[in-house]
C-alpha cells in the first residue's frame, strides 16, 4: 500500500497540518480537513506520493473545488470512506439542510437514519465518521454539489458523478454499494432501472438500489426503507 505525505496551509484560520498516511486513510484527512474549515476558506493541499485515483477525483470528493494553486470548501459533504468497507451509502447529492448538519439525510422528514436503524444496519446515527470507523458503513453521492432539492441536478451532473463513483469504488473495493434515489440513478446510467440488485455495478462492485428516504417520497413506506436495507445486507444473489 502506497503512503502519501499531504500538507494543508490555510492563512484564512492559520491552518496548518502535516501527515503521512497509508492511501485508504487520505479520504478521512481530506474530510476532516474540510470539517475545519470555514465556507468559502481557501488552503494549499500538497499530496506526495502515488495517489491511488486522479487528484482531481479526492478534491471533489472532500467536498472542495479549485481556485488556481488553492482550494476552496464548498458548503457541501465530503466523502467519508476507505478500503474494503461493508458497504458505502450513496445519495444523490446533498441538501444544504444535510451540509450544515454535518451529515447525509438530514432534511425534515428524512426516514434513512430511522430505517438504519430498524434494519440493524448502522447503530452509529446522524455520525458518518463513526458509522464508518465503527460499523464499516461509508458515505458518498452521486453529485456533491448541495441544492435545496434533488431535481435541481441535472442529468450531465448524474452521469459525472457515475463516472467518478466508478474510478472511486474500483479502488476503495466495498462489499456492496447502496444508492438511495431511483430517479439519480436512471438519469447518471441512462437506463430506467427499478429498486433491487442493478445489472451493472459500479467499480466492479454489486449495486443495490433503493428508493429515495426523503419525506417527499410519500410513496415509500419506513417499512419498505427499512426492507430494502435488509435486503442489502444479504449480499447479491448468488448468481450474479
């Protein structure tokens, strides 16, 4: 495993900090490093070493975009992954609501954390960082660009965010990936797919998708929610 020595220098909060880390360990000190962050704070991130995926692909991820030589947290949520977990929950993208919080479904009405907890999923609640170093449970999104609502993604977004999803997962190897919202999904694979183990995976990894826990979906049940988690948790068929 490759180790890579990052340093961040931030004059807007005189931020400084150095590491070497093992690569699966790099997405974790991006995020925290976006925690510390102000919105809008710029910071110098150098990476030396053999980056395991494109640079461009971490940035994005931890939640920052690139300003000349510095980058700048977007109020948004980073990734917060690493190798070989049981599963990474994928949502479509953030709400502004979620990006405040500190954590993914955080809007009114949300039933994700309920039904995680039903499904005896995730016991780490409402804390993505502890639900991964804990119970092996990662978070990411199709699009990390935070809106009040979904549907003010568009369908080019969704197919980028796939083809980010897929370099990041064919390095971080999860188990299973879970995708919580049919409608980002049918627009980032461009097929009209329905709620079950998809045809395609993504980083060579099964795809399980679920329908969307906001509130506004009145169509799905918490039971239901809480059925196709269970249904995850077991893992693909057999023959696929």
């Amino acid at each position: 495993m490759s180790e890579i020595v990052v340093k961040a220098n931030s004059e807007d909060i005189g931020l400084r900090r150095e590491s070497s880390l093992d690569e699966g360990a790099l997405p974790l000190w991006l995020a925290r490093l976006h925690r510390a962050l102000p919105v809008d704070a710029s910071v110098r991130v150098t990476m030396s070493g053999a980056l395991p995926v494109p640079k461009e692909l971490l940035i994005e991820g931890a939640g920052f975009s690139t300003d000349a030589d510095k980058l700048v947290k977007e109020r948004t949520l980073p990734d917060m992954v690493t190798l070989n977990l049981r599963a990474v929950v994928v949502g479509l993208n953030p709400s502004l609501r979620s990006a405040d919080a500190g954590y993914g479904f955080a809007g009114p009405g949300n039933r994700f954390w309920d039904a995680a907890a039903a499904a005896g999923f995730i016991h780490e609640l409402r804390s993505p960082e502890q639900a991964m170093l804990n119970e092996s449970v990662g978070f990411t999104d199709l699009v990390k660009r935070a809106t009040v609502r979904a549907n003010e993604i568009s369908a080019a977004e969704y197919r980028a965010g796939h083809v980010r999803l897929n370099t990041l997962f064919g390095w971080l190897a999860p188990k299973i990936v879970i995708v919580a919202g049919l409608t980002g999904w049918r627009h980032a694979t461009g097929e009209k797919r329905t709620a079950g183990w998809q045809p395609s995976k993504l980083g060579g990894r099964p795809v399980y998708l679920m329908p969307n826990p906001s509130g506004l979906n009145a169509a799905t049940s918490l039971d239901d929610l809480v059925i196709h988690l269970r249904t995850a948790l077991h893992g693909p068929p057999t023959h696929s």
